[in-house]
C-alpha cells in the first residue's frame, strides 16, 4: 500500500463501517465481519451473525485496551495520593516552643 493510498483511507470519516464478504459456516450460519479504518489500518469493531432467519450482533472486545484503561486507573490514583502525602502528611504537627518562666 502506497502513502498516498493510506492518506486517501485516512480523509475517510472515521467511525465509517467496513463490511467484510459474507462466510457461510459449515453450520448453515452466515457471518459477517465489521471493521473500521484506522491510522494503523483497520480495527475490528465485530461481527454480524445470521442464524435460522435472526441476526444478531457480536462486539469485539478488546482486551488490551481494557488493560491499559485498569492500568491508568492505577497510576493516577497513585500519582494523586503521592501528591496528597507530599502536601500534608497523615502525622499530627509537632512543634517545641520553649518558655520562660520569671
């Protein structure tokens, strides 16, 4: 694939369907596969299956990015309680004055 071509997918709106050529299982169930052009190339967004006259929808699920988002989560909650301590610690104050009694 040329840079021109990649640029000329990417001037396509994004969230724009890619429907793949319909499979016939051995089964009798028809599938057919949905993406969604991307920087990268295409990204699966899932797939349509049409069984005994009823279709029904199957989300990719992807579990890299539900990762990163639980590994996020723990490093800006992390980050925020580091900055919490910094600014003022759990421990009481302590301060030593000194008095003169006459």
């Amino acid at each position: 694939m040329t840079l021109r071509e990649r640029l000329n997918e990417l001037s396509a709106p994004s969230g724009t369907p890619i429907y793949g050529e319909p499979y016939q299982t051995p089964d009798g169930a028809t599938v057919i596969t949905v993406t969604e052009p991307g920087l990268f190339g295409p990204r699966p967004r899932g797939i349509f299956v049409i069984s005994g006259g009823e279709a029904r929808w199957v989300c990719d699920a992807n579990g890299e990015r539900v990762a990163l988002l639980g590994v996020l989560t723990g490093l800006i909650a992390a980050a925020f309680a580091t900055a919490a301590l910094l600014k003022r610690p759990p421990w009481p104050d302590t301060s030593i004055t000194i008095t003169k009694h006459a």
